[in-house]
C-alpha cells in the first residue's frame, strides 16, 4: 500500500509527464507525421507540385537534401496568394487557378527547417497560412527538447519531495 501522500506525488508526477509528452506531440508530432514530399526528380531538378488554397498548403511539409536543386509548380485553389521562402529568395505571386513555376534554385542552405509562408494577404487565416521546407536531417529542434527537461526536473523534484516526506514520517514521535 502506498502512502496517500506518495501517492498523489507520483501521479502528479505521472500528469507532468505526461503533459511534457502531449506538448512535444501537438508541436512536433503531426509534422512528424504527415509525410515530407521528397519532390520528383525531373533533369537533375527536384521538382515539387504544391496546392495553395486559404488557408494553407498542400503538401505542408517539404523535404530537400543540401546541394538540390530545386523548382516549385504552385497553383492556387481559390484566391490570390503568396509562396514565399525567403531564405531561398523566392516570393511567387499566385492567381486563380493558374500554375506558376519558380525558377531552378540551388539549396546552399545549412541544414534546419525554413517557414514558407504565404506572401499576400489573403484574409483572416494569412497569418497562420504557413508550411516547412526541411533542408537535410536537422535532426530536434532545441524547443522539441524542453517538456522533455521539464518533467525530468518535475519527476526529480517529486520525487525528493516524495523522499522528504517519507523520511520525515519514519522517525516518528
Ligand atoms: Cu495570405
């Protein structure tokens, strides 16, 4: 039998992490998960057929290697639009309906992840109408790492509480 009190720090403790796992999921998880478009190779040039529609982008996630070169075929599924990366110096007004290709760009980038962002104000969802680039394997991001800290430090601190509170119980009056 477990003491109440240890009890209820342990699944305190349980909650933190737990917490610190769910946060690490909904911020890094779906991303995660949703399959990177590796692009399809077409004369030595990775090409990659993006949808753009308010709001958002299709696919969400784009892989490239360091050294690629690249091209990007957008068109926009309904109103004006924007493509802009602007750590590979494109910005790519959209219309309607109608296919834009980007010019070939070689990534010299160092390996991370880049936003891509929508480049014309387009409404209510413009500012959170935003996708990945991913150059390489950049491998967690530092933020990724922090719940993870976080209910280590909580589990320590429980569970010198936890101890705190055992030993001060056993000497007893
Ligand atoms: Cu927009």
């Amino acid at each position: 039998m477990l003491r109440p009190l240890v009890r209820s720090v342990l699944l305190t403790t349980a909650a933190v992490a737990l917490l610190g796992a769910l946060t690490i999921w909904t911020v890094d998880g779906p991303q995660a998960l949703i399959s990177a478009s590796p692009g399809a190779r077409r004369d030595g040039v990775k090409e990659f057929s993006i949808r753009v529609y308010a709001w958002g982008f299709s696919p969400k996630v784009i892989r490239v290697d360091p050294g690629d070169t690249v091209r990007f075929r957008v068109v926009s599924d309904d109103i004006q639009h924007g493509f802009a990366i602007n750590e590979l110096g494109l910005n790519l007004q959209l219309v309607s309906g109608r296919e834009v290709r980007s010019p070939d760009v070689k990534v010299t980038l160092p390996p991370g992840k880049y936003p891509i962002q929508c480049s014309t104000f387009c409404g209510l969802g413009h500012p959170s109408m935003k996708a990945s680039l991913i150059v390489g394997n950049p491998g967690p991001t530092p933020a990724a790492t922090v719940p993870w800290i976080a209910s280590l430090l909580a589990l320590a601190a429980a569970g010198s509480f936890a101890a705190l509170a055992a030993g001060r119980r056993e000497p007893g009056p």
